[in-house]
C-alpha cells in the first residue's frame, strides 16, 4: 500500500501556545501534533495546517494533513493514538483518509471565526479566558448595522497590522455578523482568507465605533479610507476561535488558484 494522507481536524486552547505554526524556542499546536506523530511513526512527520493562529488565539475546527507510511492503521484509529500522546489543550477531534492530492492550506474555500465578548459585571472568571470582558452591553441591532459593509470582495487594507507580509490585500467576506448566545455576543466571520490579526482589528473597531455612537457608515469609510489609522484597537487574543473550515471537494485547480491569487495567504489570525 502507498503512503496515505490523512485529513484532520484539530481543537485547541490557544492561551498557553505561542500560535498554531511550531518556531523554534516556543510551544505550539503544530509542534505537540508532530512530536505525537513522530513517537508513532518513529521518524518526522510534518503537518500542513489550513491556517497559521496567532498566539493565544483557539480552535475549535483547525484543519491539517499529513502524509503517512503506515498502513496498518485505519485512518479514524489516528484520533486516540494520537490523543494519548498529546497535552490535554490540544486534541484530535476526528481523522479520516483523504484524497491523495488533498492540501489543508491551498484547497480551503473558506475560513469561519467566532470573537467572543462577555459584557457586565464578571461572575464566571474561567469563561474570560476564552472572550473579551467589556463592562457594559452593547447594542446588537447597531453593532450589525455597522458590520453591514462587510461582504464581498473588499479592500482590506485599513485592518491589516503593520507587519502583515500580504501584497494583495482584497479578501472576500462570505458573511460578518454578532448575535447573542447566551450572556456573551458572537461576532461571526467567514472568507476565503484573512489578514493576519484582521478579525481582532475588525472586532475592536466596530466595538468602538458603536459605543462612540458614530453613523451606521463609520465603518464603510473606514474601509474605504484604506488608512489602519482610522481603525480602531486591536480586540484581545483570547476570544478568537478558528471555528471551521470548509473545502473543494474533490480537491480542484480552480481552488487552488483562488487562494494563489490572495497573495498565498492562509487564515494568519
């Protein structure tokens, strides 16, 4: 039997990783994956990721691959192998065989965020390691009036950080919109890509904008302006949730080209 690529996907509490992609000196999801893999396969096993999580960002539906020489193993028996190689904030939540010419970064269609903001008084401090505490309670309909721009292909450039390494910086947003879910308010984002920090910056502008209670257009102009400093401050880390992603399937050249022509670009949050 010829090697086999395999298809997961992954969960993790980002607080204590330096990010999703591994770097030398520092603990990341990817690394703990692929040293669980090398104690099963006995040699390096690289993984691809279909985005690179900035430190202290979460997943709850990262998507990786790999290739692998061992036959013997039904590909759904990765998930508890692995597991039990594995730190308890990160885990495989589910693998399966994939198509041989399968690629996590290059054949995703889509990218789907969740930001998490908690407002009022704290009562259940763990639930703040995972949103943005901000002491009041925004208002829902306002704060959807001003992400209403946000769909399409758009010109991004007013919420790319200053050291983001893109030439093209048009990505198209699929949806953008917050609900309430319980105590918390959702900001819920999809595209075929993201700059890098691009859903915190998006966040922490529409948050300031509503509670200085500018025009429903505010954040149109800002868009429009292509000026980062316009925008407003860069929302937290440890609300940020890679939620899923979604793909060609069968893997296809037309895909792969939509994200060549994004300047490359994986989801970089």
């Amino acid at each position: 039997m010829s090697d086999r690529v395999i298809r997961m996907v992954v969960a993790y509490d980002g607080t204590d990783f330096c990010g999703w992609q591994r770097q030398p000196g520092a603990r990341t999801a990817q690394e703990e994956i692929e040293k669980a893999l090398a104690r099963m396969h006995g040699h390096p096993v690289p993984i691809v990721g279909a985005g690179r999580t900035d430190s202290g960002v979460h997943a709850a539906g990262q998507v990786a691959h790999f290739v692998t020489d061992i036959a013997r193993i039904p590909a759904d028996r990765f998930e508890p192998a692995l597991n039990r190689f594995m730190p308890a904030d990160v885990r495989i939540v589910r693998a399966a065989d994939a198509h041989p010419d399968f690629h996590a970064r290059f054949d995703a269609r889509l990218r789907r965020y969740k930001y998490y903001i908690r407002t009022g008084p704290t009562q259940l401090p763990h639930l703040d390691r995972y949103a943005w505490r901000i002491f009041r309670h925004p208002d829902l309909a306002r704060l959807n009036r001003l992400a209403s721009c946000l769909r399409g292909e758009i010109d991004c450039d007013a919420f790319a950080a200053a050291k983001d390494p893109s030439e093209n910086r048009f990505r198209y947003l699929h949806h953008a919109a917050f609900y309430a879910e319980g105590d918390a308010l959702v900001f819920d984002i999809s595209a075929n890509a993201f700059l890098w920090r691009m859903v915190r910056s998006l966040v922490g502008t529409l948050v300031e904008l509503e509670a200085s209670g500018a025009p429903d257009t505010a954040m149109r102009d800002i868009l429009e302006s292509r000026d980062r400093g316009r925008a407003g401050t860069t929302a937290p880390a440890r609300g940020l949730f890679l939620w899923n992603v979604e793909y060609y399937d069968p893997p296809t050249r037309y895909g792969r080209r939509l994200q060549a022509d994004a300047a490359g670009d994986s989801a970089d949050e």
